[in-house]
C-alpha cells in the first residue's frame, strides 16, 4: 500500500497567490482529514470528510481556504489569497470509519508564503 | 468540550534512560485514547492506544496505561534510543465520534 499521498512536498509562493495542496488518501478509507501544524499552535484540524462529504469545517481559519474531496481518492485545500501566516505544515490523513481512528498520514506539504 | 493537556518539551535524555511523558485529558463519556509519533520530516504515526480503562497499550519498548480515576495515559519507556528521538502526541477520541483531539506534542531528544 502506497500510503497517503501529499503533494508538492514543498511549496514556496508569494502572498497574494493562490495555492493548492493535493491529497491521496488510503485506498479503501472513506475518512480524510486535513491538519495544520505550526510551532504556535501545534496541530490543528482544518476539516474533515466522510463519503466525500464534509462533516466538519469548524477549524477551517477563514475565508480564504477551502476544501473540496471530488471524488473517494483525491481531495485540495486550496488557500486564496495566501498570506505570510499561511505558512506550516499541511497533513492529509485518512482512516477507515469506524475503525477505531487509527490515522495515517501523510508526509506533508511544507508551504511557505514569502 | 474535549481537551488534551501534555508535558512541555522538549525533554532531553540520554540513550538507555527511562523516558515518561504526562498526558491528561478532559472528556465526556468513555474516550479511547492514542499516542502517534512523529519522526523529523515525516506525518504522524500511530504509536499505541488503549480503548477503555485499565487498558495497557503498548508497541515499540512503549506502554501506557488508561487510567480513568485520574484521566491520565502516561506514556513510559524503560531504556530509550537514539531512533526514538521524535514528538510525542497524546490523543483522544470519544465513544462513536470520529474526530481526533490532539495535545500540544512533547519534543524528545534522545543523546548518545
């Protein structure tokens, strides 16, 4: 199993453009979450989906960012216009409903918005 | 709500040490709860977890108990290594739910 897969790995843009954060999750999993990891505020959950629906998008910060999941393989985050407080680390991770929540995530995409 | 309180890191320790890190946690109902790992670089593992009280997880040399009297789960290691070198999450998911609620995470250096 190839696991979760994230790209890019790492993304480097300007603010005020627009970026886009691809996810793959396990095949099979029908759970996928999006986290944002920084040193102030740890890990923090942006959204999560269930069937492809999105269930809970509390920690979603504003505006700017939105998720989609089109289809049970492949979901975005996608944030514009982006700001210099957008950098971190966004993880993608998915599990199978019910399961017990055992995540697993993926590598992560490194952004930094200069 | 939900919350999961950790020990500030980081801890720094060396090879063979005995390694505890304190986790306590705030929830209704009957939480599980989990410790993932997080080596440099890479997305969080899941290290071990335990489902209901007086559960004892354990994985890897890890273990750690599910103590409901002082909603604590404590995860311990009796000799540790350079290789465990990561941060630590402790975390907890209620009854039914489906959402993960993650602690601060505890950084551990380990020192040859």
């Amino acid at each position: 199993d190839a696991g979760v897969i994230q790209s890019p790995r790492h993304e480097v843009t300007e603010m005020g453009q627009e970026v886009t954060l691809r996810c793959k999750p396990i095949s099979g999993h029908n759970s996928l979450f999006w986290y944002r990891q920084t040193m102030m505020r740890g890990l923090e959950l942006l959204i999560y989906f269930n069937n492809n629906v999105p269930i809970d998008d509390s920690g979603m910060p504003e505006d700017r960012f939105s998720a989609k999941m089109p289809n049970a393989s492949f979901s975005t985050l996608k944030i514009q216009p982006s700001e210099p407080r957008d950098s971190a680390v966004y993880f993608c991770a998915s599990s199978l409903q019910g399961s017990g929540e055992k995540l697993f995530f993926g590598s992560g995409t490194q952004l930094s918005v200069l | 709500g939900n919350s999961v309180t950790q020990m500030e890191g980081p801890v720094t320790l060396s090879e063979e040490a005995f390694l505890t890190i304190n986790c306590t946690y705030t929830a209704t109902g009957y939480p599980s709860l989990f410790w993932y790992v997080q080596y440099p670089g890479e997305g969080l593992q899941l290290l071990l977890k335990a489902t209901k009280a007086d559960d004892k997880g354990s994985n890897k040399g890890f273990e750690a108990t599910y103590r409901k009297e002082t909603t604590s789960f404590h995860l311990e290691k009796g000799s540790v290594q350079v290789s465990d070198s990561a941060v630590y999450f402790c975390a907890l998911v209620r009854a039914a739910g489906n959402k993960l609620t993650f602690g601060g995470g505890t950084r551990v250096l380990v020192k040859p």
